[in-house]
C-alpha cells in the first residue's frame, strides 16, 4: 500500500458517512452496496431511480476525482480475470449469506447499533485477518 495519509483516510470516511446519513435520513435507506444492486432489478421505479443514482455516484467519483487532478489507483492486482471473477461471485454469494455486505453492515448497521451488524462486521474482520495471515504466513504469497 503506497500513498496512504491518514487525511485521506479521514475525509474518505467522512464522504461514505455523509452519503450514508443523507440515504438514511432523506429516503430511510441503507447503504448498503449488496441490497442496492440486488433490488434494483424487482424495485418499483421510483425506488428503482435512487438506486440507479447511487450507483452513478459511485462510479462517477473516480472520473470527478481525476479530472480535478488526483491520480487514482489501477485496481492491478496481479492476478489473471478468471480468479477475479471467480472472487467476485465469491463476494455476491456471502453477501446473500451474510444478509448484506460490508457497507450495510459495517457502516450502517453499526451506526445503528445493530446486533446482527455487529456480530456479521466482527465475522468479516477475523476472516479477513485469517485470510491475510493464510496468505503471507502459510502459503508464502
């Protein structure tokens, strides 16, 4: 990780808590990545036209930010598509397990004081931790 200023982190983290509040606050939604994408397909239209709007958000950030000149990463990862994509289905499916993703659940349901956000957050973190470990420590990556 290279880069890194704990300023970036602090104003990054203050732009997710914002939309998050506004979401809840102006529609009584929670931004949660996993749910907006997965009922944007069966949603009534006008619940289907804030859905489409966070999403553009979302991928219209990085443009934004680097047409006012910030560089933003590659994404590289150094892995070949098809374990990307076998990641990414991965992720879909454990966010459908874990009844949301870490959005919902680490930055909503945790401001919210959601037990069940608590305990899926705390699940995230150790697998996340064990799964580093794994990877550096056993299997040498």
């Amino acid at each position: 990780m290279s880069g890194f200023t704990p300023m970036h982190a602090l104003v990054g983290g203050a732009l997710i808590g914002a939309a998050a509040a506004l979401l809840w606050l102006g529609l009584g939604r929670i931004a949660g990545i996993s749910g907006i994408v997965g009922g944007l397909m069966t949603a009534a239209r006008g619940d289907r036209i804030w859905r489409l709007a966070f999403l553009a958000g979302i991928m219209a950030a990085p443009v934004m930010y680097r047409l006012t000149g910030g560089t933003v990463p590659t994404g590289a990862s150094g892995t070949g598509p098809a374990l990307v994509i076998v990641g990414g289905l991965l992720v879909g499916v454990g966010t459908r397990l874990g009844g949301g993703c870490t959005s919902g659940h680490g930055v909503c349901g945790l401001a919210r004081l959601s037990r069940r956000s608590a305990t899926a957050t705390a699940v995230f973190m150790a697998v996340a931790a064990l799964t580093v470990f794994l990877h550096r420590h056993v299997l040498g990556g």
